[in-house]
C-alpha cells in the first residue's frame, strides 16, 4: 500500500498529483457550508485511524474534517489510551489496526516509529510529523505559496530558525519541487545532515548561509517555526532551554529581516506561533503574512494524501 512517510521517497508526479486534487477540491467547495460533505464522497465507507503521541491543533482537525467531508470517518487515539504504552509492540499493533481500518496517521516523537509502523501495516500508513520531518505541512506551504506567487520551481525560499523537522523537510521539498533553498540556522541547531546530503546529491539547490539577513536578502518566501520543537521539550533544563532561545534569537524574523527579501515577500509558519521569539508580531500579523491560508490548507492537502493513498 502506498504509504506517506516522506516528501522524498515519493516522486514529483505522485506530489503534484496530491497537490492537484488538493486544489481541485478546494475550489470545488467555494459556498459549501463546512459541515457539508464534497460532491463525491470518494472515502465513504473507509475509516482512518488517527495516533497521537503529541499534542495537535491543526493535524488533529484538519484530517478529521477531510475524512468527513471525503465521506469516511476516524478514530482518534494516544499511546497511553491504547496498549502501546504497556508495551505492546508497534508491529504488533499495526497488523492490529490493519485488520479494522483502511489507513493509519499517527504522530510521533520517534521517526523510527513511524517506519516501524509503516512496515507492519497492511494499510497506508502517514505521518502526522515526527521528529524528523512534517510533510503533510510542508505540502499544504507549497500549495499556499503556489496560489499566491504562482510556481514554486525556480522560487527562493528562506528558513531561518532552528533546523528542526520542519527545515529537514523544506530541504527534502527542494529537492522534489525544484526550488532554491537558503537555511540560516544556528550552526549548535543545524538541519538533518543525511537528508541535506541526500538532497544535495539529488542536485538541489540549497545553501547554508551564515546569518537570517543572507538568507532573507532578495527571498520570495521567509519561513521560520518555534524555538523549541515538541521532540526537544524533554528531558531538558530551564538552562538549555535558555541556551537554545540565546542561539535562536539572531534568527529571529522580524520586519528588518523582511524588509531584505523581495516586497512582495511571503510569510510562512507552520504555527503554533510564538510571537517576540521566533517573529515578531508585525511580521506574522502583517500584510505579508499568509500562515491562516497555510493552516487551512493542511484540510485540503490531506484530502489529495487520503485520497492518494487509498484510492
Ligand atoms: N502545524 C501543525 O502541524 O500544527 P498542529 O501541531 O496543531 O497539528
Ligand atoms: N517543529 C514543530 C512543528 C509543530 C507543528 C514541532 O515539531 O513541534
């Protein structure tokens, strides 16, 4: 079965492919009240189970209002409700879960897991975010950035902050999307180094570069994410907490750093946001700001995925 694990073990057809029907469908849904389902109801019938090791906003109601609206329905579980956290193995319950329902998300601090998960089911298999990388976001930012400044191919992005899960999977997008990619991270918090190396053997066109203003000079889109990513929060100090928040300030984006990259210039976050640490309100609350269409695309996104994987 085709799973969802990650933008770069999927080819550009398969991606566009997802990205098409994302906006197909959104189009299709202009007037429609929210609760009402999509013309077609092509999942009716079908059932997504819905795993979170971590807390959610967005993944949690954006993938139970697309299951709805696609006619299926979900059931939303933790490790700590399920026998998971007594020591059940994951293999174990992915061919558990495959015997019920028609494709697993899950959520999980481990991106092992998510692996292990994917190898044990019969049924597809997608990540909700894990340490490691967040596709179905980084999906629903090239849909945004796409229908507000057109292709992305040949676009130059920036992120700046820290190079966490969110950075490794804009540098595996590069690679797919064709789009230049500038990371300004500290170098103590630097992107993934295998998946920079495989891109870069992929042939992307990425640099790191050594401060936010190199990254953000002449960029169409600056992007950036919290300080301290829900795979960071434990075990840590109150010290390296604040060591970690020392590293980051520098990068911080605010209206300075904006004002380097091009004037129509694109904000991205994938929220939740921090507003006086990773950006400053005028930035993420500004005209140049787009990270509502951002969130409200992850509904539309997850439809082409859902769709993709069990059609
Ligand atoms: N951006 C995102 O994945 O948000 P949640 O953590 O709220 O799901
Ligand atoms: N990097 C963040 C993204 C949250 C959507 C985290 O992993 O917590």
């Amino acid at each position: 079965m085709p799973d969802f694990t990650d933008i770069g073990v999927l080819d550009y057809a398969t991606l566009r492919q997802i990205l098409d029907d994302a906006n197909a469908r959104k189009r299709l849904r202009d007037g429609l009240p929210r609760g009402a389902p999509d013309a077609d109801r092509p999942l009716a019938g079908r059932i997504l189970a819905m795993i979170f090791e971590k807390p959610s906003t967005r993944t949690r109601v954006s993938f139970d209002v697309a299951m709805r609206q696609l006619g299926g329905q979900t059931i939303e579980m933790s490790g700590s409700t399920m026998q998971l956290d007594r020591g059940e193995t994951v293999a174990d319950t992915a061919r558990v879960l495959s015997r019920y329902v028609d494709a697993i998300m899950i959520r999980t601090p481990r991106h092992e897991v998510l692996d292990e998960l994917a190898a044990g089911a019969d049924v597809p298999v997608i990540n909700g975010l894990t340490d490691r990388s967040h596709p179905c976001q980084v999906m629903g930012d090239i849909m945004t950035f796409e229908e507000h400044r057109g292709p992305v191919q040949g676009a130059k992005i920036a992120w700046i902050g820290d190079g966490n899960n969110m950075a490794a999977t804009w540098i595996q997008a590069s690679a797919k999307f064709g789009f230049h990619l500038d990371l300004a991270c500290p170098s103590e918090l630097s992107p993934d180094a295998d998946i920079l190396s495989w891109a870069q053997a992929q042939g992307a066109s990425i640099q790191i570069v050594g401060s936010a203003a190199d990254a953000a000079a002449g960029a169409d889109c600056v992007v950036t994410d919290v300080w301290l990513s829900m795979s960071d929060e434990t075990p840590t100090s109150a010290a390296a907490t604040t060591t970690r928040q020392e590293l980051l300030r520098p990068f911080q984006v605010n209206s300075e750093i904006m004002s380097l990259a091009q004037s129509q210039a694109l904000f991205m976050h994938c929220l939740p946001a921090h507003r006086g640490q990773e950006v400053t309100g005028d930035v993420i609350d500004g005209p140049n700001s787009v990270v509502w269409a951002e969130a409200e695309n992850r509904l539309h996104v997850q439809k082409g995925i859902l769709n993709w994987c069990m059609i």
